[in-house]
C-alpha cells in the first residue's frame, strides 16, 4: 500500500478550500469478517479510504473509534459543530 495514494491526509496549508471538515468512521461486514472505513470530508469532496478488516465487529468498533478520534485531532476549528 502506497503511503502517498491510499491514505487521506488532512492538508494542513494555508487554503481553507482543501482543509477537511470532518472525519467519520464506518464498520460494515465483508466475506466474514469486518471492514473499516475512514471518510473525510472536504468543502468540495468527500475522500474514503478501507482502513482495515477485523475478524470481530467488536475489534473493528474497536478499531474505528481510536481512527476517528486520532483523525479529528487533525481537523482545527470546531469539532462537531461545537464552538
């Protein structure tokens, strides 16, 4: 997995446009097992990229809680709205 094209980074320049406004996670089952995904949301886009598989739903709420919460230390400004 390519560093640089599978993982959403959160741009942390100077042009409000590209900076991203939330993150959310989402488990859903596959073949068996549970998939992880992460999106970011942009003014313009929204980026989501798989994260991971787990064998249990619980290791990938686990899992998709610890994502979301290092993702949103990312993001400045308000969090959920909240100012």
């Amino acid at each position: 997995m390519s560093d640089s094209q599978d993982t959403p980074r959160i741009d942390e320049g100077g042009d409000s446009e590209s900076r991203a406004t939330a993150v959310e996670t989402y488990v859903e089952p596959e073949r068996g097992q549970w998939r992880v995904d992460l999106a970011v949301f942009f003014d313009d886009e929204v980026v989501v990229r798989t994260i991971n598989t787990y064998r249990t739903e619980r290791k990938a709420t686990v899992a998709a809680s610890w994502i979301r919460r290092a993702a949103e230390r990312d993001i400045r400004g308000p969090v959920h709205g909240m100012e």
